[in-house]
C-alpha cells in the first residue's frame, strides 16, 4: 500500500556539528539532530530555544499604533465611556475576548462585550451590528482577533463619531479600514519583530501595554488562544505557550478547572495536545452550535458553581458537535465514493440540513481521506449554499476559487481552507470550475502532500528515555512540530481495529525482542492491509498511553507503507454479496460464474476474464474463482505485476475434487470389467445404482466414465453407455479429463488447502519469480 504522503527524510546533520553541540549543551545527539534540522545550530540559539521566558516577549509599544490605541482606551476610562470589546467565535476569539475584558474591568473601565453569530452575522465587522451597539451607548470599539478587512462598517461608525480600535493578526487587505489606531504585528508601516502572533497573542500584547508591565495573569489564555489558532509556535508564540502551560498546569481559574474536569483531562499534566484535542475544540464548540459569549463567560468566572454549569454545557455543546462531524462525515464520504466522484480530482458534495458550524471539520475529514480538495455545502432555507473547503499542499484553493467570484454570493479564505456561499443555480458551474482549475495545475499526476521525517530509528532505540529527550523541544505546533519517527519492524503484530464502531487500529512493532504499540485514529479499515503486507514502514509521533495509571510508550500514526504485494486470504465455499465490497478488477475464470454474480459487484468495481487480454483498474485484483491449472494462475500474475499493489483470494470452487482424490487403478479395474460384461447401462436412470454396486462415489464414477468415454474403452450414446470390444490399449494418464482433474487437485491442494503463509509464498513467488514482490513505498 502506497503512503498517503510523499516522504522527505530530512538530512543528517555533520557527525562532528553534532557531538561538538551534544557536548557543549549537553544533550543526546538524537536531540542535537532535531535542532539542527529546525535550524538551531549553535550553543546562544539552542539554549534560547529551550528555556523560553519572560525575557523573550518583545516590548508591545513596538507594535504600530500600539501608544496611539493605549492613549485612547485610557481616555475612555477616564472619561466613563462605554468601551465594547468585538470579538470573535473561536477559541482564539473566545480568549481575546477575555484577555481584554480583564484587563479592561481590572482598570475600572465600563466595558461590555460582543461576538456576533456564526450563522446570521458571520466573521467579523458588521454595519448593523455596530449600528445596534451605538444605538445602545457605545462610544470605544476595540475589536479583538478581527477588524482588519471590516472597512465600511469601520467607517460607518467613526463617521458617527465612535473610534474604533482594531487588534488583529488575520491577513492584511489592499487597502486598510479607517479606524482610529490599527494594532496588527504585519502593519505595512510598523517594524514590529514578530509577525505570527495570533489574535490573543496581539490582545496580550494591548494588555501589558495597558498595564505598563507583562500581563502576567493572562499567560494562560494567551497559551488556550495561541495554540487554538495554530499560528507558529517559534519566537514569543514559544515563549507565551510555555508560560501560558505552567500556569494553566496550576491556575486557579474555576473555568479551567471545569473544563479540565468535562474533558477528563488531569490539570497538573496539560499541554499543547490536551489545549490542541481537548480544551480549543470545546471553546470551538460553543460558536459553532451557539452563542460563543459562553466560552468568555466561562474563562472569566470567580464563581466555581457557575463555572461546572457552564462546563457542563460546554461539554454537551462538544458531544453535539462531535455527533454532527460522525454523521455528516459518513454521508459525505458515501457520496465522495460515488462512481462520478470517484473519477474527480476535487469534490464538491452539498446537501441539505447538513450544520453550517461542522462543514469545515468534515471538509478537513474527507481530504484526509481522499487527498482531494473539498467543498462541503449545505443547503440553506433561501436555497442557497452555504460552507468551507479544505484543500491540499498542490492545490491553491483561494486562487483556484477567486477566478469564479462572480458565481459566488460571498467567499474568502487562503491556499488550504475556503468559506463561501453560492446559488443552486451556480453550483453546477463553480463544480465544474473547480474541476477546470484542477485540470489547470495537473492536479492528478502532483505529488501527495510532503511529511518531513526527522530520524529513522529501530524498534529497540524507541525509548522512554528518547522520548523524554525530545519533549525537550515541546511545546509543540506550526513551524515546531512534533518530531516524526520512521520505523521499520521485523513483524507487526497484533493488529486490530478497535472503537465502537472499528474506526481506530492498533497494533505492535516487533524487532529484537523489543515491542512498540502504535495508535492509528480513523485508520480502522487498514487492519487488513497490515495484516497482509511482507514489510511495513510506519511514520508517526511518539508519546505515551496512560491507561489505569500505567504509561506506556506510544507511536502515534501519521502515515504508513507496504512493501511488496499485499496479499489478503478471503477463501471461501460461499459466495456472498457482503464479499465484493472491494473497488477493484474482479478476475473470473468460469464465464458462467462471472454472468451470475455480475450482480453482486460494486458500481465503481470491474469484472474480466481470465482468459481474455485486461487491464487492472485500481490497484486492487480479486481472483474470485479458482483456476483450471496453477500455470495459467501464475502467468496471469506475471502478466500484470506492474498493475496492482493488492491482491484478494476468494478462490471459490463450485466443484471441489482434491478431497474426492483420483480413483484408484483397482477401482479403474474394477468399472472396466463391468463394462466388457455388461451392455446398455442407460446412465440417465441407473447411474446411482450402478455407483453403489462397482462401491463408488456417485461423482468419481462419473469422471472414470468420462475418462473411459475419452479413451474409447466405452461408448455412450443418447446417454446409454455400453463397453467395446476388444478397446485399444491406453494410458489412464493420457486422458484430457484425467490431467484436467490431476491439475484442479494439484490447483486446490496449493491454492485451497494451504494455511494463509503457505499460500502467500506461492502467490509471491509466481508474481515476480526469483525477484520478490515489487515494492510500492513512495
């Protein structure tokens, strides 16, 4: 099996560059390695890199307009004017929000707070919303992790008198919004020296500048904000993170302790991956079922009580959506695997009731899946379309949609994801477009997406304590990713699926005596594919499993590849429809039996002859019945070799033989006498007695006869059989039916009666005879 990635394994660092630093740092080599391939290569930077602090978090009056925006919202307070903090839905949102309300009531300001809905208002600025806060008193908006692109509702309310104060970090637009002061750490006219902060990392940065000293107290909502928004985790980004987990790891907050309680997550031990599965997701929740005001509600509460209802919501919101991702994700995927859809190099699957707020985690599912770039819409009660596309490295999905805004009622996005809105009328034209644009690139002949693998290592060498050296480099994210292990074992072992509903697979790397257990999330269907290869290399992140207060070392994941043909042993007596679930060609060498079932194939699946020229479509064969003879098995194998990587047996026999086994030349004997002394055996009628006379199987007596019929010892006709005189002598052995019969029991003895290891050495050895399986690592 092909990985489902292009592997780049990253270079080897100088010997002498690394036990030169491994010294000076005094670290393992394998870490030094790591560093090195992240661009660290002398004592200063790696030291730097590893204790990130206080120190590394830049002023935040270099940030542009940062004095400017200070000066007012002081004025505001001094003044008693109503300041609304404008936030945003997701978690990065939910904990801007916060950091600034905080902030704002610890100075004594009159501050309230807004977010608009996911589903009526969507991100970000909006006339009618500002219109409604004036209305309501407002006189200070400071947006938060939004703003930037909201230029005429921005104008509409400074026309009205009412600044407006943004703080953002999203892509900067041609032309910027009149506001009264822009704090953005890409502002075209500032030289701020970090330009990946997130929305809660710029929200941070307000608040220490408000407070003339670190907001030391928001370290933790910056960390939940930061890693929520999957901006780079290098320079301050590390340093907040870092900051923002040791004080989570101890807050007090009764909103985190909550959270951490719903989750099942143990406060003392939080890190990036329980804010990254656990705690973002949930914050996410809220905004994509409802109304996120209750993430700040909740983040910001003194009351405990308070905080587990609140937590309890947050956790029902999570289960909600979780149910909403399964279910959606299931149809989308039926309807990816269509015959139509299969033959596309991008997908454009819409349906109606699907919730708007889960479209992009389904979208994200399903390229997983396909490695196709995705649009996932559902229909709207206007009848319009409305969701979000994900995409893959080679394909640029913001360029590939902006030639086709005219089709679209609303769209925006960047290389990987897309939001956007569409007519029924137009959705036909922006599908095909989408296809167009694919067709433009060469989409189907790109390679998979790129994963970088940092070392290669055997099943002994992965350790506890190789693991504690590389969480040295934690925390981890974008631009500081987990390491990535490349292991090849001496077996796998174990395999099975598991979870409800078989989605997930388990399975052991065996070598040397040295076992690793290895977690492979949605993977489920592969368990045959493991099961079946010779040789297996495995890519994933290590970690470990904490089950009933045991931990264990875990490899979790991230792709994996056969070597070889995988050959899987589905043998068996009984046809059904449940076994052609395969999308493959299907081989049959009876044409009867090939216009029987041709019923029973998938649509998207093919049915050939074995005895006619083919090509395998997919690379999955499927020998569904069983040959006349093993050469014409092995020189159909040859033939193909280069065609498919997979190889199904059902091997069905209509007829078995190799059980009966060949008459005996006594029992030959026997039936020869009985024919020169009797004449006009009418077989139509008298067959059974005459088996159960000569002390024969009915169906042995039936192949002997037809042997003798061949060899001119008898005579039949209109089914009444009579011996001939005096016959010619001849060979048992030179009868067709006779080596007909030799060669299905020889077929069946190797083919059928064989254990699994057996048979895969025979398929193995005839496929590429004296080379071995062909490899299909990519």
């Amino acid at each position: 099996m092909k990985s489902r990635y292009t592997w780049q394994y990253l270079p080897q660092p100088r010997a002498a560059l690394v036990t030169e630093l491994a010294e000076k740092c005094q670290l393992a080599p394998a870490v030094i390695r790591l560093l090195i391939n992240r661009g660290l290569t002398d004592q200063t930077t790696i030291e730097k890199f590893l204790n990130p602090g206080v120190d590394q978090l830049h002023d935040p009056l270099l940030l542009f307009d940062m004095q400017k925006a200070v000066d007012r919202i002081r004025q505001a307070i001094e003044a008693n004017q109503l300041i609304t903090v404008y936030g945003d839905y997701d978690a990065d949102g939910v904990t801007s929000t916060s950091i600034m309300l905080e902030t704002l009531e610890s100075l004594g300001a009159n501050v309230n707070i807004y977010i608009p809905d996911r589903f009526n208002e969507g991100y970000g600025p909006h006339e009618s919303s500002f219109k409604q806060l004036l209305d309501a008193g407002t006189q200070l908006i400071v947006t938060v992790d939004n703003g930037i692109s909201g230029n005429a509702p921005i104008a509409y309310a400074q026309a009205q008198g009412v600044d407006v104060i943004v703080t953002d970090h999203h892509e900067l637009p041609p032309e910027l919004p009149p506001a009264f002061a822009i704090v953005h750490p890409r502002h075209p006219q500032g030289h701020y020296p970090f330009g990946d902060l997130s929305g809660v990392g710029v929200a941070f940065k307000v608040a220490s500048a408000l407070l003339e000293e670190t907001a030391v107290d928001s370290f933790d909502l910056a960390a939940i904000g930061t890693i929520g928004d999957l901006v780079s985790l290098t320079d301050e980004n590390r340093a907040l993170v870092t900051l923002g987990l040791q004080q989570l790891q101890q807050s007090t907050r009764p909103g985190i302790t909550a959270l951490c309680e719903v989750a099942g997550i143990e406060q003392a031990k939080i890190d990036e991956q329980s804010i990254g599965f656990a705690i973002a997701p949930r914050l996410n929740a809220l905004g994509r079922l409802g109304d996120a005001k209750d993430g700040v509600k909740l983040l910001t509460t003194f009351d405990p009580d308070e905080a587990t209802e609140l937590a309890k919501f947050v956790q029902t919101q999570n289960e909600r959506r979780q149910q909403y991702v399964k279910d959606i994700a299931a149809t989308a995927m039926e309807m990816a695997q269509t015959p139509e859809n299969q033959q596309r190099q991008t997908l454009v699957l819409a349906h109606a009731d699907w919730h708007e707020g889960v479209l992009g985690i389904v979208a994200s599912r399903i390229v997983e899946a396909t490695g196709k770039p995705t649009l996932v819409l559902t229909e709207r009660e206007d009848h319009t379309y409305k969701g979000s596309g994900r995409s893959v490295q080679a394909f640029n999905l913001f360029n590939a949609l902006d030639q086709y805004r005219d089709l679209m009622i609303s769209f925006g996005g960047h290389h990987m994801a897309a939001g956007l809105a569409v007519t029924a009328d137009n959705l036909a034209a922006l599908s095909a477009g989408l296809e167009a644009q694919a067709d433009a690139v060469d989409l189907r002949h790109q390679a998979h997406d790129a994963l970088k693998i940092d070392l290669q290592l055997p099943v002994p060498e992965v350790t506890t304590d190789f693991l504690q050296a590389c969480q040295q480099l934690a925390p981890f994210g974008t631009d500081n990713p987990a390491p990535q292990i490349a292991v090849t074992p001496e077996k796998v072992t174990d395999v099975r699926a598991i979870g409800a509903d078989k989605a997930h697979l388990k399975f052991k790397l065996t070598a040397a005596n040295a076992n690793l257990d290895v977690i492979a999330f949605q993977k489920g269907q592969y368990a045959e594919d493991l099961t079946a290869a010779d040789q297996v290399t495995v890519v994933g992140e290590l970690g470990e499993n904490v089950w009933q207060g045991r931990r264990t070392l875990q490899l979790q994941l991230t792709d994996f590849a056969t070597s070889g043909i995988e050959i899987i042993d589905k043998r068996t007596t009984h046809l059904t429809r449940h076994l052609f679930q395969y999308t493959a060609t299907y081989v049959f060498f009876s044409a009867k039996l090939q216009q029987q079932l041709s019923g029973y194939l998938p649509v998207d699946a093919t049915a050939v002859s074995a005895h006619e020229p083919f090509n395998v479509v997919g690379d999955t064969l499927v020998l569904v019945d069983l040959p006349t003879d093993l050469a014409a098995l092995a020189t159909l194998l040859q033939a193909h070799q280069q065609e498919y990587d997979k190889l199904i047996s059902f091997f069905y026999m209509a007829h078995p033989v190799y059980l009966a086994g060949m008459p005996t030349r006594a029992e030959f004997a026997r039936l020869f006498k009985f024919t020169t002394t009797h004449r006009g055996i009418n077989l139509r009628t008298q067959l059974a007695t005459l088996a159960n006379y000569l002390h024969l199987k009915k169906e042995l007596l039936i192949f002997m006869i037809q042997v003798f019929s061949e060899l001119g010892f008898v005579k039949i006709v209109d089914g009444v059989m009579d011996g001939v005189a005096q016959p010619a002598k001849a060979d048992l052995q030179s009868a067709a039916s006779y080596q007909q019969r030799q060669q299905q029991m020889t077929a069946e003895q190797v083919l059928v009666y064989s254990n699994y290891q057996e048979l895969k050495n025979w398929l193995n050895a005839h496929i590429v005879p004296d080379e071995g399986a062909k490899s299909n690592v990519s």
